[in-house]
C-alpha cells in the first residue's frame, strides 16, 4: 500500500517538534519513498508513532524522521 494523508495526524506541537500519529495496514513505512507525500508536513527529528499492519497483526513503532531534502523523506526506528 502507500502513504495516506489522512492517516497522519498532529499529537503536539512545540518548539519546532511535532510529534505525529499514523495509522496504516502496511506492514512497514521504512521503504524508500513512503512518506514523500507529507515532506512539507514533517521534520528532521520529527517523531512518529505508528499503527502498523492494522489488518494483520498490529505493531506500534516509534519513528524519528532522520532525514527530510525536500522531495523524500527517510524515517528510522527509534532505539
């Protein structure tokens, strides 16, 4: 599947950090290109917790967005 939108949603902004929720059935949102469709939403150090695999068997993974050039964004696990 691919990123949708509407699924991303703003918990709490502060300071120029915005700490975001996203739900989706895909499995995983660490394939190249995922989230390019929202680079002018997030930011480098951003952090997204996820609801992933919704429709399978639901994992929640915490992800920081490592890197944002303005046509694709890269997010990581959080360690």
């Amino acid at each position: 599947m691919a990123f949708t939108a509407p699924d991303l949603s703003v918990l709490a902004y502060a300071n120029n950090f915005t700490l975001w929720h996203y739900t989706t059935p895909d499995a995983s949102v660490e394939t190249a290109g995922y989230f390019d469709l929202a680079t002018s939403m997030l930011n480098v150090n951003d952090l997204i917790i996820t609801n992933i695999d919704t429709d399978g068997t639901p994992v929640t993974t915490f992800y920081v967005v490592s890197a944002n050039d303005g046509s694709s964004v890269t997010v990581t696990a959080y360690a």
